[in-house]
C-alpha cells in the first residue's frame, strides 16, 4: 500500500508576515481584502493557490496589470505565500439585494 501526503507544516505560511505584506495591497484591495474601488476585485476568502499563482503570473511578467506588476516585481515565493494565505483566511459572504 503506498500513501501519499503532503507535511502541512512544510507549507505552512507566516500570517504575521502576510499581514505586514498585505498593507501594500490594502489601498486598492481593502485591509482586509474587500476593496471599495470600482474596478478593483475583493481578494479576501480567495483560495490561496489561485492568490498565489496571480501574484506569481504579476511578478513574472506573465499577467500584465500596470500597477501589480510593480508591486509583485519585489516580492520572494515566500512573502507571496504569506501574503496570499493572509487574504484567503478571510471568510466572505454573499448577500442577496
């Protein structure tokens, strides 16, 4: 029988240090990851991957954004993955009008 697992502590991400980092993105996306500004998406409850990999794409130069090119550009696979599990933590609800 052959099981496989990931080591949930060799993932596991610095929330202090995501929530330092994400005071460069509470402009735009709201400190807590709900944004008031028209044409910028709430990124609070977001999975942490997808928060990941759109960060990544930024840095990379594969997603192109004025503005989150450069502010991904400096940051390191680790302060990406703090950051991006500091917003998915966010539990979000949906309200009908």
């Amino acid at each position: 029988m052959i099981v496989a697992g990931i080591h949930t502590q060799a993932f596991a991400a610095d929330l202090v240090a995501g929530e330092k980092i994400s005071q460069s993105c509470a402009l735009c996306h709201g400190q807590f990851g709900i944004t008031s500004m028209a044409g910028t998406p709430s990124i609070a409850g977001q999975p942490e991957v997808y928060l990941s990999s759109q960060l990544k794409q930024f840095r990379d130069g594969k997603r192109q954004n004025a503005v989150m090119n450069q502010i991904a550009k400096p940051l390191s696979d680790a302060d990406i993955n703090n950051v991006s599990a500091w917003f998915a933590q966010f539990e979000t609800e949906l309200k009908k009008r």
